[in-house]
C-alpha cells in the first residue's frame, strides 16, 4: 500500500509518498510560494534533489495537481499513475476536544476542521484547501491527522487554566498541546528500541527544534504536555517566547501603547531565542557565539536549558516519577553540545549522560550510562510516518 502523507501550510505544502510495506519514503516534496510570485515545486527521492519544477501555482489546487505530476513523471517517475496512491494522510493542527484520535475524512470532519480554525487560523483553513484539493483531483480514502489528538488524554487538572470555568465551557479556552504525532511517534519507538511495553513507562519526550515542546507519556497517553491554547506556551523557542506573566501582554498594550497584533507579532516571531541573543533564532549560531564568548548567547542558552529542566521536573511530578527521558527534533537530534547542556546537574534525580555514547547526529541511541536510573535517548521523530501508519490503519 502507498500513502500520500499532506502536510498543507497558506503558502507551502509538504508531501511524502511512502510505501507501507517497507515503510520507505519514495520520494518527498516541498511546494512553495503558492499563490505568490516565484513558486515551485522541489521533490526529493531518496534524499537527493532530483526534480525542480518553477512554474506560476494559482491555488492549492494547482500545486496538489503538480504534486501528482512530480511523482508520475518526474524524472525518473516515481509511480506509473495517479491509481497507485491508496490513500492520503492529512496533517492538521487542530482538532479541539472533539478528535481524540485520526479519523477517515467525512463532510462532517471538514465542518469540524473549519470550526476549529478559530484556534488554528494560520493552520486549519490551509488544511482544508488541500483536503478539498485532494478530493477534486483523487478519488481515494483520506485520513485527518491530528496533531492535537495525542494530549486529549491529559486529565482536567493539566488541561484546565486557572481561569473561569465559564471561559472553558462556552469558549473553549484549555491547554491542548501540540506536535501530537512527534510525541506519539518517539515514545512508541522508544518502548520498541528498549524492548518494554508502553504500558509500562514513563517516558517524557523532548520534541526540540525550531518549535519545541515537552511531553508526559505515562503508559503510553499523554497526561502533560508544555505547549498550551496555543504554541506559544511553554518553552523558549527559536522566536517564541514560551510562558510568561500574562501581565506583561496587558501592560505592553496598556502602558506601552502595542496594538495586540504587535504583540502577538512580538510574543511569536521576535522573542524566544532570536529576541533574547539579539543573534539568531538557530541554535546552531547561538552555539557558535557561545564558542567565541559571546555573553549574551551564553546567557540565551542558559535560559533555554533552564525551562527544558523545570519541564523535566515538573513532569517527574506529574508521573511520580520517570523510566527514560527521549531527545527529537532539529535540536534535540542533532545537538551533541545542547543535550549536554540539558543533562547537567540532574544526576540528583538519577539522570546520567553518557559524553562518548552522545556522540551521536540523527540516529536511534542510547546516550546515558549503563547506571543511569533514567534512561536517556536520541529518537528522530518522522511525523510522516506515524500519519501514514494511521492512515493505513483506518482504512483498512
Ligand atoms: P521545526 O520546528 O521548524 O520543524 P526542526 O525540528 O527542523 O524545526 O529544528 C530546526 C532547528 O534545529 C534549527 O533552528 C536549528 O537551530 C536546530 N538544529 C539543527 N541542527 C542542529 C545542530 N547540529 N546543533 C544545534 N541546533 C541544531
């Protein structure tokens, strides 16, 4: 079985065609600048550049229907026609309450996907332009994954705000987390590369990339998670500033005479760690100003070590206690010198890295020491994955 996993931004569109019965990705894409000047189509096979379309794409539309051209005809031609795609597996951001769990696309998910966009509005309605797409031009099973659906299981204590209950019941207002998928993936892997069931850990995942956010998995659900209404919460990320005073938002609008769209601006794109290193929002830069003494990078990565470990504690707590702590994502894959930094001084609550086995870039490993309480591992999240294994799950 193939399935065509969608991940469909306003502007972009991320796709990978993967084969199911070895669980190889045959080739993967990136659409860019739809609806803008300068859009084209760049598709990967095997993790090399092979074909390179520049060509006007009007609407999500045209750049799904370039999508199927790429894998049929592209070069090399991936697949001999449009009839050996099984299934597609739609990314979506936001699945409120209501989606606890991947579903086959139906005229009522649509609704609920629209309905949603009220608290995904960059996301939800770009998801749909490409569902609707897929449907005009393909004639198969599609599948809504949702990255909400994993943290649906948290208890109302770690969901709820400390708010009226009044604004949850009428509004809607409650954490409900992201990167599901990333989450869900890791700690099912790592239950697998350990040789335990799931239902036997306590695992907190630290999904650490440009957006990051830390989860609780106790017996394979989601019970906490750092990323809240919004992903903003949490974290200090790569341009967000994570939690804070929600004081400051009314202060900076009321004495400091921001619009709140400045201040969303502010909160989403210019804080984090590009705000506080005045560097970059790359870790890799900060690293590098580290290196060369820099104060101020040293300081930012200082401040984003220090919100990693409060969330590692605090997710002790919400689990009375934790078997193995997993590293994913750009930072978290990659960064030799940034996990360490995340490991130091945690040997009180039994967590030991190991420096030689954390040698490690982008590969499957065990990187604390043999007596370490808590074990320690680099799983590279492949969110495609995991949608297109729903996708064939649901549809079978
Ligand atoms: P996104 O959240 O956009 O999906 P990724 O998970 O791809 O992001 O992570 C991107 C981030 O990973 C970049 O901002 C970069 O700082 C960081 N990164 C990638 N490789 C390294 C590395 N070797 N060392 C430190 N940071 C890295």
């Amino acid at each position: 079985m193939k399935v065509l996993v969608i991940n469909c931004g306003s502007s972009s569109l991320k796709y990978q065609l993967i084969d199911m019965a070895n669980e190889k990705t045959l080739a993967s894409g990136l659409v860019e600048r739809i609806g803008i000047e300068g859009s084209n189509l760049a598709q990967k096979v095997e993790g090399t550049q092979k074909y390179i379309v520049e060509t006007p794409i009007k609407d999500h539309n045209e750049a799904i229907k370039l999508v199927l051209d790429a894998l049929i005809n592209g070069d090399n031609g991936i697949i001999k026609s449009v009839n050996e795609i099984d299934a597609v597996g739609h990314r979506i951001v936001h699945g409120g309450e209501k989606y606890t769990k991947s579903v086959i696309i139906t005229d009522e998910v649509v609704r609920d996907i629209e309905e949603y966009s009220k608290f995904a509005p960059l996301h939800n309605p770009a998801h749909i332009m490409g569902i609707k797409a897929c449907q005009a031009l393909m004639n198969v099973p599609m599948v809504a994954v949702f990255d909400t659906a994993f943290h649906q299981t948290m208890p109302e204590k770690a969901f709820l705000y400390g708010l009226p209950y009044e604004l949850y019941k009428k509004n809607g207002i409650r954490k409900y987390g992201a990167h599901g998928t990333s989450h869900k993936y890791v700690s099912q892997k790592v239950a697998e590369v350990m040789g335990k069931d799931i239902k036997d850990l306590k695992i907190i995942t630290c999904h650490l990339g440009n957006g990051s956010s830390i989860t609780a998995v106790k017996n394979g659900e989601s019970v906490d998670t750092s990323m809240g209404f919004t992903p903003l919460e949490g974290l200090i990320m790569g341009t967000r500033s994570g939690s804070l005073d929600p004081a400051v938002v009314t202060y900076m609008i009321d004495e400091l005479g921001y619009t709140s769209a400045e201040v969303n601006n502010i909160l989403n794109k210019k804080s984090g760690v590009l705000g506080i290193s005045e560097i970059s929002s790359d870790f890799r830069d900060i690293i590098d100003a580290r290196d060369n003494g820099n104060e101020r990078a040293k300081l930012t990565l200082e401040m984003f070590a220090y919100r990693v470990k409060q969330y590692i504690a605090s997710y002790t707590v919400a689990m009375e206690g934790v078997d193995v702590i997993v590293f994913t994502a750009g930072v978290g894959e990659n960064s030799m010198v940034l996990r360490e930094d995340l490991c130091a001084n945690l040997e009180y609550m039994g967590v030991e890295l190991d420096k030689e086995r954390n040698r490690v870039f982008g590969e499957i490993a065990k990187i604390s020491k043999d007596s370490s309480k808590v074990q320690l591992y680099v799983i590279p999240t492949n969110e495609e994955l995991m949608i297109a294994k729903d996708t064939m799950q649901l549809i079978k």
